[in-house]
C-alpha cells in the first residue's frame, strides 16, 4: 500500500511493514506524528530478527519531556518463536530505560493473548486500558512509565473493525492519530488503532 493512500495531513506517517517474506496479508504497525512535533526513529525492522513486528520513536515537545513510544503488533499465530519477541522488547527497554531513563515511556499496540505482565513486574510499567477493546477479551493494551499524567478511555471505531480504540490524553502527549484536538484545548492525543488490512475496509 503506497504512503500516499493513508497519509494525513499535516502529519508525518512512520510505518514497519511486515516482513515481506511471510506471504500473509495485513499485519505491520505504523504512526503518525504531527508535523510540528519533533522526532526521530530510534529502531525500525529488528535487525537480527526481521519478522517482530514493533518500532520505537523519540518525540520531544518544545523543550520539555521526551516521550519514548513504542508502537507493538504481535499476531495471534506469530511466525516466529515468542520467547524471542519477549527477548528482543525487554532487551530494547531495558537499553533505553538505562540510556534515557528520565523519558516518558508510552508502550502501546496490538499484544493479543500475548502474556504482557513482565513488563509491569520486571519494567514497572502501568497497564492503563481497562475495558475489553477486542470482544471480551482486553488486547489492545497501553503500557505508561507516569500512570499519574494519562488519562484513557475507549472509543468505539467509525472503521469496520472488530477493535475498540484505546484513548490516552495528557497535556503534553506528542502522537495524535485520527482525532486533533478539540476548541480551545491545547491537548494532545494518543491513540493507537489496529489498521490491518483484516480488520478494516479501505
């Protein structure tokens, strides 16, 4: 699918496709960041493990916080062994954790019946999404180094999709995907859908 499909306006699109050489459709995961927002890709395609499907970026506001952001796909029958998914994330964050460890971590995406409490017990992370986001089950899941800034909610999608979209704001969050922000408000928003092609209409 070209950029030119999914772009948005004033928007820079940051996408990780997925491995080419697994013949299945959908799958990838992908951001926008605002054009007035500040930021780099810190990690793209895994180089050593191509087919792990998670890119992190770096996004500072003004001159205040950085806000380190990982965007996460790990498919319901993944094509590669998942203690090596579990390996190569904790790997990464524990790397930027000790690199840039006075950064804001936002760790979000599509986990599936992934078991996703080490990074709670072992990083300290905060799950913030409380809702079922996928049918009964919560799958769509929002990780926060500073639960105390975050606010989230659940929105129901105006695309055909089977998910339920995870909602964070806080004052000075950086990404917004598919909402701006709203009247007066000077609020940011972060908001992480499931775009794969079997899930959606385009």
């Amino acid at each position: 699918m070209n950029d030119d499909l999914i772009s948005i306006d004033n928007y820079t699109l940051v996408r990780l496709d997925r491995n080419p050489v697994h013949k299945r459709k959908g799958g990838g995961v992908c951001c926008y960041v605002r054009n007035d927002v500040k930021f780099n890709v810190l990690k793209l395609r895994n180089p050593t493990e191509p087919s792990l499907e998670y890119m992190w970026i770096r996004c500072t506001y003004g001159t205040t916080k950085n806000y380190i952001i990982a965007c996460i796909y790990h498919p319901p029958k993944p094509r590669y062994n998942t203690e090596v998914f579990l390996r190569e994330l904790s790997a990464d964050l524990e790397n930027m954790l000790c690199t840039s460890g006075d950064s804001i971590f936002v760790l979000a995406g599509d986990f599936n019946s992934l078991n996703t409490d080490f990074l709670c017990n072992d990083f300290g992370l905060c799950q913030l999404v409380t809702t079922a986001t996928h049918g009964n089950s919560l799958i769509d899941k929002v990780f926060v180094s500073h639960s105390d800034i975050f606010r989230c909610s659940v929105l129901k999608s105006l695309l055909k999709t089977k998910h339920i979209w995870p909602f964070c704001c806080h004052q000075l969050v950086l990404v917004d995907l598919f909402l701006g922000h709203g009247p007066g408000e000077r609020s940011l928003y972060l908001i992480f859908v499931n775009l794969t092609l079997t899930n959606c209409d385009i």
